[in-house]
C-alpha cells in the first residue's frame, strides 16, 4: 500500500483514530515514522512517559502530506509492505 491508496481508503474516517501495526499476534502504537528514499516506515521505537504514546490519523495525514504519493508505507520491525488496513475498536491497524 502506498500514500495515495491509504489516504483515499480513510478520506472518511474519524480522524481521532489511533494508528497500530499488528507484531506477533498483538497491536502495537506506531509512534515513530522513518522514510527511506520511497518509504515510509511504520514503527514502535520510542517510547512516552506513560509508555503509550500513538500517533492519530489526523497527525498521520499533517506529518506525510508533502511526501510524494506513491511513498510505500512498510512495518519499521520487518520491513514488509502495508497491505492493507482495518478498524478495531477506535484504531487504525495496519497488516
């Protein structure tokens, strides 16, 4: 999945939704976005005070809205292509 096709899929989503990325069997916050020439990776590095800091869709959409389109977005622990998204409970999570 790329930028285009994610921001087209959640145009009309809350955009107060939490992001996560699915790591062995579990969801975790993405909190930490890297790019690399045309990706974007999504990951969990850091860590907040409180140990539960995420990002949402809105800061997600204010913090990539200049990279090029066609940026692939990938999981920062695998390296594996995004392929898709759903919606759990108030998150966005991605697989």
């Amino acid at each position: 999945m790329n930028l285009d096709e994610f921001y087209r899929a959640s145009v009309t989503l809350d955009s107060k939704l939490t992001l996560l990325i699915s790591k062995d069997e579990h969801f975790i916050p993405i909190n930490q976005l890297t790019r690399d020439d045309h990706v974007l990776f999504l990951g969990s590095a850091s860590k907040s005070q409180s140990g539960t800091a995420t990002i949402t869709l809105d800061q997600f959409m204010t913090r990539t809205r200049l990279l090029p389109a066609q940026t692939n977005l990938r999981t920062s622990n695998n390296h594996q292509l995004v392929f898709g998204f759903r919606i759990v409970n108030k998150s966005i999570v991605f697989y």
